[in-house]
C-alpha cells in the first residue's frame, strides 16, 4: 500500500510539472510572438576580421584582359577598376561608414516573418510629417542618409519648422541589414505590405511615401492599396509609359502622334536599352542565382557589375571630388553588400518581378491610384518622364517638376534638390 502511494505521488508530481512546463511554454510561446512585433534597437558593427578579409580579398583579385574598347560601352574598365581596389584595399576606411550610420537610430523588427531593419529619425518640430524612403538596387540606405537632417531638421537648412518630416528609411528585404527571405514572394506587393505594417507599429496615423529605382515601384504598389493612413506618394521613376510607348521599344520608330518631350524621353530610354543598359536587369530575371556564386566570391566582382546599372556608369569610380556620390560613398555602398553578404539574396527582387515593369502605366496599373501622386523627373535618369504622360497615368497628379540636374540616383546625387522637391511634394498634404 505504501509503495501505491509513493507511485501516486510521483504521478502527481509528474503531471504538476508537465503542466508548469507546459505553461511556461506557453507564456515563452507568447513572449515570442511579443517580440516579433516589438522594435528592437540596432547597432553596425563588424569584426576586424570581415574588415580585414574584404581588404584581402580586394588584393587577391584575379585580374580579366584589357577591355577592346576606349570607353565603358565592354563594362568597367580595368585601369579605373584597378585604381578603385587600390584605394579599396589599403585606404578606405568602413569604420567611418558605420559611425556615419550609427549616429541615426536604427531599429529592427519582425514582420511577415523578414526582420526588416530601419532608420527612424523624428524631427524636433510638432507636426512633422512622416515620410517613408524606399531604395532600390544597387543602392542602399545610405542613399538617404546626406537629407535625413535637413528634412527633418529643416530651420537649420534653409527651411522652415512647417518643412519637417519624421524620416523612416528601411532596408529591404535581401538588402543590407533587413532579413533574407527563405521563401519565394517577396516582390514588390509584399513589400509595400510590409512597409504598410512598419508604419502602423510605428504608430503612424497619416504619412506618406517616396522611391525611386526599386522603390518608386514599392511606393507605387502602396499607392495602390491605399491603406488609411497614406495620404501621398512621390516617385522619381514614375509608372508613365504608355501601351504604344511600350510596345515600340527596342525599335527605332517613334509612335506616331508624339510631341517633342514625348519622342525625346522614348528615344532616352530606348536608347539604354539598346546599348545594353539593362543587360544587368534581364540576367537578374533570368538567373539571380547563377550569377550570385561569383558576386558573393569577388568583392571586385560584384562591384564590376553593379557598375553596370545605367545610375551609375556616370560617377562609379568616383574620379571627380565634386561629383557626388563621392568615392567613398560609393565604396560605403558596396562594401555594405560585401559585409552583409547579400548579392544573390538583393538580386531576387528581380526575379520576384520579372513579369512586371517599374514605368509601364499599363502594367502597373497606375490609373487605379487615387490617392495624390507627385513626381520629380531627374533628366540623366533612364527616362525622364514628359507631364503629358504623367497627367494621362494618374487620375490625381498632384505635383509634377521638371529639374535640370540629377539621374536616377537622386537623393544621393543631388541631395539639396531632393529635399526641395520633397518639401514642395508634400506641401499641400500637410
């Protein structure tokens, strides 16, 4: 009987702790799904030795013959490549880049199952208006970072307190310091859901939304949605090409009926397109993973081709010092890729859109948006778009300039217009 009993009480005793274990499962399980909504705050910082391996690997480069040509039309050529990786390796300082993005407050946090991460810089001024920056490839957040104080902190630039913006500026997913995604659907849409969620977690009541590249297309796809709350998106990529604009591409006849601002920006980005300028664009469609193996291997070879995108043919190497980006800024760029180890899971985002296209108005149904739509044409992007068409894709264009400098890069190359076509953006939104 007494052995019953001590059997019992070791049941009993036996269940109690199956059930505290099963509670505090259940609490961890909840602490859990607490934290993947919560924001986490971030700091860069890599080891001395991933710094020192990119340094090697710069100097272990396996050097390709001569281009056959004297310009870039064969890709970058290998003199100036082979300057660019002589600084690289022996005088660019990464630790600078890093304490340059660590004064901004950075933050991480979970969703869809991505850590996404971001800068969120709140301007001094009440009523600042929220606005959040989407980049594209090969670009970064370090595309924004010269206009987060003058946006947010605009009394000490020139503007006035009524000027401020709150600047959120993620990364996104693949790029830089946001999660990769492990599955497939990640494309533009999703993207522009996730964006949607970060500002409601970050407890934004009305905002707005700005990209180029890339993240014109975000923007775009948020526009579409309109989710309460998005009050205006500004693109300096507009989806404006027309369906007889479209089709005619890669031909050399201008649709007929088209004025002269029309047949120039037709003739601009059928130009680059001829000439191979989006050679980059098809190979990432077709095949982002094949050619990761070698982007993610070569530091010298991922830059070579992201010097390929048509952005960045003009200032890649940096050989002007009052260009900018400067040669530093662009080496933050690239060594950003390197570090983070994300070539190949970047280049997914053109295989996740390889059926849509980012300026087409019929494709990307822009005559759906609703909401306020401004735009900026940058004249040495890869099209600027005319205000005829701008006008004839989106029902409520609300803003449209024309500026006389910048391409497709603009935050980066021309920051102080930028911000001036921001303010004016967003103006009546206020």
């Amino acid at each position: 009987m007494k052995t019953l009993k001590n059997i019992t009480r070791l049941v009993i005793a036996g269940v109690l702790m199956m059930q505290v274990a099963l509670a505090t499962a259940q609490d961890h399980s909840k602490t859990v799904l607490k934290n993947d909504d919560g924001i986490r705050p971030f700091k860069v910082r890599f080891s001395d030795a991933a710094i020192k391996g990119l340094q090697q690997r710069v100097a272990a480069t396996k050097w390709p013959g001569k281009e056959l040509v004297g310009d870039a039309s064969q890709g970058a050529k290998l003199v100036k490549m082979q300057e660019l990786a002589k600084y690289w390796g022996t005088s660019y300082d990464w630790r600078k880049a890093e304490a340059r993005l660590n004064t901004y407050p950075q933050f991480k946090t979970q969703i869809d199952g991505v850590d996404i991460h971001f800068i969120h810089v709140k301007s001094k001024h009440q009523n600042a208006m929220p606005l959040i920056l989407s980049h594209g490839w090969p670009g970064s957040v370090f595309e924004f970072i010269s206009v987060i104080e003058p946006l947010t902190n605009p009394t000490a630039f020139g503007g006035k307190a009524e000027d401020a913006f709150d600047v959120i500026i993620p990364s996104l997913p693949g790029f830089g310091f946001s999660g990769k995604p492990t599955v497939e659907g990640w494309n533009n849409e999703r993207i522009a859901k996730a964006w949607i969620v970060l500002m409601d977690r970050l407890g934004y009541k009305r905002y707005v939304a700005q990209g180029g590249d890339w993240g014109a297309a975000i923007a775009h796809e948020m526009a579409l949605k309109s989710p309460k709350g998005l009050l205006g998106i500004h693109s300096n990529l507009p989806a404006t090409l027309p369906n007889e604009a479209a089709m005619a591409l890669g031909g050399n006849i201008v649709p007929a009926g088209f004025s002269e601002k029309e047949s120039a920006a037709f003739l601009q980005l059928n130009n680059a397109i001829k000439t191979g300028g989006f050679i980059y664009k098809t190979t990432l469609e077709a095949k982002p993973q094949g050619l990761s193996y070698g982007l993610s291997d070569s530091p010298v070879g991922l830059a070579s081709w992201i010097f390929l995108h048509p952005g960045f043919d003009d200032w890649s190497y940096g050989q002007d010092s009052k260009q900018l980006p400067t040669k530093d800024q662009v080496l933050d760029d690239i060594s950003l890729y390197w570090l983070t180890n994300t070539a190949s899971s970047s280049a997914q985002i053109y295989w996740e859109n390889r059926k849509n296209s980012i300026i087409s108005a019929d494709l990307m149904k822009s005559d759906q948006i609703t909401i306020p739509v401004a735009v900026t044409t940058f004249p040495k992007d890869v099209y600027a778009s005319p205000e005829s068409w701008a006008r004839k894709a989106y029902k409520n264009l609300s803003y449209f300039n024309e500026v006389d400098r910048g391409g497709h890069f603009a935050a980066w190359e021309e920051p102080q217009l930028f911000i001036q076509e921001m303010r004016a953006a967003f103006k009546t939104l206020r």
